[in-house]
C-alpha cells in the first residue's frame, strides 16, 4: 500500500444477500459498500483512512462486513452493515479507532450498527496478557 493508513477499513465483498426468490436473486453488497465508503473519502471525509476489498472475511452469515485494523491496535470486526445506511457511521468509527492508542472504541462513541453489529474484537499481533510476565 502506497497511501500511509492509521486505519484500514477491510470490506467483505464475496458475502451475497438474498434479495428474492430465484437462482439469481441476491446482490452483493460489500461492493456497494466499497464504492460508497470510497466516494466519501474521495471527498474528504476521512485522512489516513484506506479502503481494501477482500474475498472473504467468513461471517457469511452476516453480510455486509467489515474490519477495522491498524498496526497495534485490537480489530473490530462488524456484521450486518449497509451501504446506504452505515458508510457514515464506518468512517465515524474508523475515525474514533484511529484516535485511540489501541483500538478500542468506547462503548458511547459506537456508532449504533457498531454497538449491535460486533462479530469480534481481535487483539493485535504480540498482545500480551494482563498477567503474562513477558
């Protein structure tokens, strides 16, 4: 990645939500939710903020979802999520992780898809336990 990122919004776009009946009766909605999160950086609503489709975050179940990661910093992982409706909220938690020191967003600045849509919370690489003496 040639752009500097604090925070990498990562996006699901292999997860197909079921629109109807019928073999083709589905879209995909990370790829809206690609293009929306993207024209709204392009804008300027967010710095140091990168959007990257992904083939598969494995929350099939839940489309659309998304990461957010940064180096050093726990990721959030959230399900359920609609172009249309959360771009905004994605970019406004994007922008509390960053201004954190490790990732967690506190309960209050959650964006509401955010408070109901967690799937996980994954420490970051060489976290260490409270306890662990090394």
């Amino acid at each position: 990645m040639s752009e500097r990122s604090d925070v990498t919004i990562f996006v699901c776009v292999a997860c197909r939500r079921r629109t109807g009946e019928g073999e083709r009766a589905f879209d995909e909605p990370g790829r809206a939710l690609v293009a929306a999160l993207e024209e709204r950086l392009a804008g300027g609503a967010a710095t140091g903020v990168v959007v990257t489709p992904v083939e598969c975050l494995a929350v099939c179940s839940r489309p659309c979802t998304v990461a957010l990661s940064g180096g050093g910093k726990w990721t959030y992982l959230v399900g359920d999520l609609d172009a249309e409706a959360h771009a905004d909220d994605i970019l406004a938690a994007a922008k509390s992780f960053a201004a954190t020191d490790n990732g967690i967003i506190p309960w209050k600045e959650r964006p509401q898809a955010f408070r109901k849509g967690v799937v996980a919370r994954v420490p970051p690489l060489g976290f260490r336990s409270f306890g662990d003496p090394s």
